[in-house]
C-alpha cells in the first residue's frame, strides 16, 4: 500500500515561524493588515570561488565563511554572483508585500535579466524578466523590478540570460501567508530551512557549454552545491584532493516537525534524488501548491522544481547525512554532496555513516522518480498526488497543443555550416545535436513584444504553421496563441531519439494541473502520442490534480498539462536546463490582446534593431 497521511480535522498546533537575527525587516511573521515594501539591491559582477577574499581557507576553514568568501567545494573556478554570495540573497516575504529589486550590472560587457520562477506576475507582467520578450536586457546601468506579492509558496529566482543562471545567478524566494493552509503539519518554519542545490563543474559555465558544442567535451557535472557549500567527495575524478570546505548543516529541534523547502537551482541535465538518513520526508507542496500530505523515503527533483517536506526531529540526537544523488549528467563524476541534519545537543562534527554515490533510490517509497510512469507500486508520480484544495476539471478544452522536446542533428547556424562541415558529415565526435520544441529553434524577438506591442515582429511564427528554414535548421520566435480565459491543453512529448535524457518543462505566468504521465519506452514520435490520444489511449485525470510551474517529461513519453489563461501577457514555455533553453528548447505562450494588459510603465527600457536604408 502507498502511504498517505490523511487531512482531517482542524489545525493541530500552530506554526512556530520564529525570525531570531532575522537579515532584512520583510523576513517575519505574517500578519494580517501588514504588508510592507521589502527593497534588496542586487550588485551583478563576475567573481572566482576561492577569491582573496577566502584569506587561508580551506586550511582555517574559519576562513572559509568569511564575508565575501565563495569556497565552493574547493576547488578555483570563475563564476558570476549577486552580491558576491552564492547562491544570492533570499528574499523572504509575506504575501502581499511589495517587491523591489534593483539590479545593477557591473559585468564588463554582458547583460543581465531576473526572473521569478514561480511567480504569475499577474497585473505585472512587465517584470517576468526574460530577454527580449517582456524587457530589454539590462546592459550596464540599472533596472528597477517592482511587484506585489499575488501568489505565495517556495519559489525562486535566477537570472534567465544566456548561461548566467548556471554560472551561479540564482537565489531562493519565499512568500508566506497569514494563514497557511498547511500550518497544522509542521512546528517551524525558518529561513534558515530553505535548501538550494545545484549541478557544479570546474570551469566557467561558457567554457563548458562551448568546449561542448564547439569542440569535443562533455556536459557532465562534476559536483553538486547545497546552499553554495560542499566538499568534492568524489574528488579521484578530476585528480583534486578533497578540501576541507565546509558543508551546510540544518540545525533541528528534537520532538518537533520542521518544515524544509527544496529547490533544485541546477542547470544541468542532473534530476536529484534527496534522502534524509533514518528519517521519511512528509511531502506537503510542490512549486508552492500545497498538496495532500504524502510519506515518501526520498524525493527527485528535477530543473526548477521545489518541494515542501516536513521533518520530524524524532531520533536520536545525533548528526545524520541528508543525502544529494545526481543522475543522468551527474552520473558520469558520481556526483554526491551531503548537509548535515544536525539535532541541538549533538555535536558540531560530522555524521560517522561514509557518503558515498548511489543512483539507486534509497529503500522505500520515491516521489517524483525519473523517467517513470508510477506502475511499480513505491514510485509515486505528480499524477498519483492529490491537491489540497480539491478541483473538478472539465472534459474539453478550447485551445490544445502538441509539443515535441527533442535533440536534433540539424545544421544549426551557430555550431555548423552546411556548406563546409555539415552535422551529417562530421565524425560522431563532432556532431552535437540541437534542442528544440516541434523541430523549431526558438529565436528571441528584434524587441519585446509585450512592452513594445506596435514594433514589427519578423521573426514570429505560429504553432502549426512553417517557420523559416535554412535546409534543415528551421528557426522562429515560435509563438502560441490562446484566447484570455480559455481553457488549455498541451501534451508534451520528449520523443527521446538521442540518448536517454529528461526534459523538465517550465511555464511563465502560470500553475498548471498535471493529468496524464506515462513512458512509453526508451524513445517515441509525436505522431504515436497523437494518434494514441485520438484513439482514446491517453487517460486523462480531471479531479483533485496537483498544481505545477515546472514538471518533468518522461524520456520516450509525455505528460499532459491543463490551465486556464487568465493571466494576459507574453509567456516563456522552456526546457529548463540552461544549455537546452539557450540553444533555442522554448516557445512563447501569447495569451489575450494588448488592451488586457496593465499600462507600460512609464519610462520603460526600449530596444531594437537599427538596420536603415542605405
């Protein structure tokens, strides 16, 4: 039998959400008719882990937590930060308050934009922060993001230009409620408790994604980071000796249940299995909807996602790993990081139990698992969960899309040219295949359509229509167009054809409900889902759904999603892995008509091509 912890009843203890030394006045207790204004500044500048800032760490490993030290896992690389922190500073607010986040590029040439994942935007569209379609990239100088809270939960934000997200732009982001409808299932809540992973390598993040699609390198991790800390246990890899850097530890009181929020920050190819040993993890949310509680052993997250686990301090008091497995591109390193679940009253080492790799899941039941359909009876997929708030979908849709994420071997003008070394003439170590959505590359508009609605835009194309092709690479800024208020489907296919990858999908602006998943084996068409789905093969789930921004799309399967748009704007629909979106894996959903938006802000940031008559 799964397990499932039931919802019955009223709240049994209130939320203990305690802010001792709290960082920024907005991190507190919510409180109804108290909404603020929380400012943060965000200084953009290309750093270096172990900076002179780091003084002798790791030697003095007090060194190592210097202000303006980055260790990292030890090891020296380049990287570009906010603020000289990795990850970036948190914002924690309540829902409701205002958000303003000025960004200030100091980079020496590149530009820069913020997004926040998981945040609709709505009445704000103008601040979804993604190049060239709702803002002009932010070139020197500075941008101000100015919004109100409207949803709550564990989100995130990060950069969502070029490879920066992966160089390490990114941070958490949490919006709390007054009344948490999930406060009867944990005793605290602390800032200090939000955990953000992510997929490390040894070199800059350009260097890696050139030396892999211009020359003949791989894209494998060669580590992962917890909260920006960690030490490099598989160090034999690459010939490092394995620093003494420190490791992040989650300190917990026994006897109560503690409220941990995950967030996979990766830009890699690296889904996570996350496992704390001898405890289960109570699964409460996931992309900031809160769900029926559900009893897992460890979790996978993938690109994108967050989940909300509870914690209960019910053991010995003692120190315990909390284990981070990488696969698929962090399989190749053995990529493993731990934190330290460190019980008050234990001591301040750590855990006596070796760390060491497994791509196995731990004993037990898995939520979200890779690449899995939820057959075998301990994986349990986004499709076998319940919301808490109970919904009824209907059976038709207005609007439904069929969408197939694949790699190609296309002659893809950046990497190839047909006339002198095409993909289909170059040895196997040469070819480097391309990501895209229905065989398309996403290319970015000459200026954002939402802000700069009367600008001509050439280079748009329309979902089931050609778009332009030079031979065999086909490119367009590959738009979707849907009616403000109507219903949505899009089935979504990762076809799988070259090697046996994952591709996990994220909507701007919206949550979706999450209805079908099913993996049909190690590859599949478009053309088969389509005609599975017209032969009523695709069984549809319409009742009590989970409520996703990003979600995972089995290798050689689908997963079939369902929203309303009634959110008006233009919004990104991407692969989230940093080198499948910047190498063109997206689409742009275009709900509504400009009279459904807000007002440009006055003295918006224009931008555009400067091609006159000769």
């Amino acid at each position: 039998m799964k397990i499932v912890v039931s919802v019955i009843g009223v709240v049994l203890v209130a939320a203990l959400t305690l802010f001792a030394d709290a960082a920024h006045e907005c991190e507190r207790t919510c409180e109804a008719g108290d909404t603020r204004t929380c400012y943060y500044t965000f200084n953009l500048q290309e750093y270096h882990t172990m900076s002179r800032a780091c003084f002798n760490c790791p030697f003095n490993t007090t060194d190592c937590s210097r202000p303006e030290c980055i260790a990292g896992d030890g090891v020296a690389r380049p990287l570009i930060t906010i603020n000289r922190q990795l990850p970036g500073p948190s914002i924690n607010v309540c829902e409701g308050d205002r958000v303003v986040v000025d960004v200030y590029n100091w980079m020496l040439s590149d530009t820069e934009t913020i997004h926040f994942h998981g945040h609709h935007m709505k009445d704000f569209q103008y601040y979804d922060g993604v190049p060239f379609v709702t803002q002009c990239p932010i070139l020197g100088g500075s941008f101000r993001y100015n919004f109100v809270t409207t949803n709550s939960g564990t989100l995130w934000w990060h950069s969502h230009s070029g490879l920066h997200r992966g160089s390490g732009v990114f941070g958490a982001f949490v919006v709390r409620e007054v009344e948490d409808p999930m406060a009867w299932s944990y005793d605290v809540d602390l800032p200090e408790h939000v955990i953000i992973f992510n997929d490390w390598f040894h070199v800059s993040t350009p260097d890696k994604f050139f030396n892999r699609y211009l020359f003949t390198d791989d894209d494998f991790a060669t580590n992962i980071l917890v909260n920006g800390k960690g030490r490099l246990f598989e160090a034999q890899y690459e010939g490092e000796e394995e620093a003494s850097t420190p490791v992040e530890v989650v300190k917990v009181t026994p006897g109560l249940r503690h409220r941990l929020r995950l967030i996979n920050a990766g830009g890699l190819n690296c889904p996570t299995i996350v496992s704390v040993d001898n405890h289960q993890l109570n699964v409460i949310g996931t992309d900031g909807d809160p769900i029926e509680p559900y009893v897992a052993d460890s979790i996978v997250l993938h690109s994108g996602e967050r989940y909300d686990v509870v914690l209960e301090a019910d053991q010995l008091v003692d120190n315990y790993w909390i284990r981070f497995n990488g696969l698929i591109d962090c399989t190749q390193n053995e990529c493993v990081q731990g934190a330290v679940l460190r019980y008050d009253g234990a001591p301040e080492e750590l855990p006596t139990v070796a760390l060491e790799y497994d791509s196995n899941y731990p004993p037990g039941v898995v939520v979200n698992p890779l690449n899995s359909d939820g057959v075998a009876e301990e994986e349990v997929t986004m499709v076998e969960l319940n919301s808490f708030e109970p919904s009824v979908l209907e059976e038709q849709v207005d609007k439904k899309f069929y969408l197939a994420l694949n790699f190609n071997l296309v002659d893809n003008l950046l990497f190839f040219n047909p006339d002198l070394y095409s993909v289909n003439d170059v040895s196997d170590i040469w070819q480097a295949p391309t990501p895209q959505i229905n065989n398309i590359t996403f290319r970015f508009p000459l200026s954002p359509p939402l802000s700069q609605p009367s600008d001509p835009q050439p280079t748009v194309c329309f979902y089931d229509e050609e778009s332009t092709c030079v031979g065999n690479f086909c490119a367009c800024t590959y738009v979707f167009e849907v009616g403000l208020g109507e219903t949505v489907e899009m089935v979504l296919v990762d076809e799988g054809t070259i090697g046996d990858e994952n591709h996990p999908f994220h909507l701007h602006g919206y949550k979706f409900h999450v209805v079908a998943m099913q993996r049909l084996g190690s590859e599949t068409t478009l053309e088969e889902v389509r005609a599975l789905d017209a032969a009523g093969l695709i069984t549809r789930r319409l009742e009590n759904t989970v409520k996703k921004d990003t979600v995972t799309i089995p290798d050689g399967g689908y997963t079939v999603i369902r929203f309303t748009a009634d959110n008006p704007g233009w919004w990104a629909m991407h692969c989230h892995l940093v080198f499948h979106s910047e190498m063109g894996m997206i689409g742009a959903l275009h709900v509504g008509e400009t009279s459904d938006l807000p007002p440009v802000p006055e003295g918006f940031p224009t931008c555009g091509s400067f091609m006159p008559d000769v």
